[in-house]
C-alpha cells in the first residue's frame, strides 16, 4: 500500500508526480541562499556565457513537461491493469525492473544523444538548444528543442517502461529518482554529501564536462551510468579543482 492509494490513481501519480518533483527539486536549488563555495561556475560565468534568457527556459521545459504528461498518462492508461486489481510484484523483482529500466533509458539516452552530436543538422537545428546552456543549472535541465524532448526523454522513458515491464506503481518510483538524478546533474553545484556524487561516476561534474567546449564530443552518457562512454571511447576523465575566487571547476584530465 503506498500513500496515495484511495486519493490519486497510479496513473495519474506516475505522470504528475515527477513534474512536481522537478520543479519542487529544481526550485530547491534555485532559491536557496547562493552556495558560491560549491559552484562548478561563478555567477559572472553563467551570466555572460549562458545564450538563453531564464524566462525561456522555463517555457521551454513546461513545453516538453506537457507533451509528456500526454504520452504518460497515455501509456499508463492503456497498458494498466483493466480490472482494477492492482497485483505488485515482490520487492527484488521491482527492483530487478528498475534496474532494466535504468540501463535501458542509459542505452537509448547514449546513442541517440550521440547522434545528434555527430549529425551537423541535427545538432545544428535541435540539440544545440540544449548546449545554450553553456553553464547548466537545475530549472534548465529538460531544456531541449520539443523534438529532442519528445525522442530523447519521452520517447526514451516510454521504451524503458514497457521493457522492463513494470506496473505504473513502479514506474512512480522509476521516473521520480529518474528526474531528481537529470535535475542534481544539471545543478551545477558540487555539495558535499551529495548521495548522487557518492554511488554515481555520471554525476554533476561528469555532465558539466559534457557542456564544455573542449568535452562536447565526450561524456554522452546519461543519466545514470557510464558505462557506453568508456566502452565505445567516449569517456573524458575530469578531475575536480578548487577555484581560487571559491567554488570548484571540473577540468578535463588525461588518462
């Protein structure tokens, strides 16, 4: 039984629960006293090298949240349970299905991002969208051209879904730690005792080198492992500096 029982249908939970979740997440970080000390950029950095205003940036990503609060409640929907009995599986085979699910979205997420980097018109026309945001921060971590958004992120967590073959009960889990760990990878923040820092290689720094100039064409992978990078050579190895005027900077290194 989960607190939502009898209140709000695992349908409805799986596709509104992570978007409040993104924006109570990212908010988080964004209206917190300045944490100057833990930035991987100073604020002068992400003032005069970031392409797009904070204001578009919200459209942006409330743009994509509505086209996949539409394909999600679509496929929960459909695929739930017609009878209305809900049956979970035991606890380790849920956790056997995050598990698929995780290195499915890894996979799909890696190589179609990867394409739009080595396909000049795709990177060009869409995923350079993205890269507007030379200094990442956390509101602006589904900040994607709509198609990206849909083929990337939507389309990506729909295939993860029915290939792993959890319930929508699952899936709440799954897609709200799947949005928390996308939102503390663009946060640009290095925050001591950070879990996501401790149990992921794919971390904030990880991806900050990523949306570097000198690391576009390393570091695809997202968001959980990194595995495809280091098995295709794509892997940048960063190593994590303290900056005089405060803060850090992640900064390629060489194997």
């Amino acid at each position: 039984m989960v607190f939502w029982e009898g209140y709000v249908s695992d349908e409805l939970m799986g596709t509104f629960a992570p978007i409040v979740l993104y924006w109570v997440y990212a908010g988080f970080y964004h209206l917190i006293p300045p944490l100057d000390r833990y930035r991987l950029h100073t604020r002068k950095d992400e003032e005069k090298k970031n392409l797009v205003p904070f204001s578009t940036v919200v459209k942006g990503v409330l743009l994509q949240q509505l086209v996949q609060a539409i394909v999600a409640i679509f496929l929960l929907t459909t695929t739930s349970n017609t009878s209305g009995v809900i049956v979970q599986p035991s606890i380790p085979k849920q956790v056997l299905q995050i598990l698929m699910a995780m290195f499915v979205m890894d996979t799909w997420q890696y190589f179609v991002h990867r394409y739009m980097h080595q396909n000049k018109f795709l990177y060009r026309h869409i995923h350079s969208q993205h890269h507007r945001l030379v200094v990442p921060y956390a509101i602006g971590a589904l900040y994607n051209h709509p198609i990206e958004g849909l083929l990337l992120d939507t389309v990506g967590g729909a295939i993860s879904f029915l290939v792993s073959g959890m319930t929508a009960r699952t899936a709440v889990v799954f897609f709200c730690f799947a949005i928390v760990k996308t939102v503390d990878d663009h946060c640009g923040l290095w925050l001591p005792g950070n879990i996501f820092h401790l149990f992921f290689h794919n971390n904030t720094a990880y991806h900050d080198i990523h949306h570097q100039l000198q690391g576009l064409k390393y570091n695809y992978s997202q968001p959980f492992f990194s595995v495809w990078d280091k098995l295709l050579g794509t892997y940048m190895p960063f190593e994590l500096v303290k900056r005089p005027g405060g803060g850090f900077e992640a900064r390629l290194a060489k194997e």
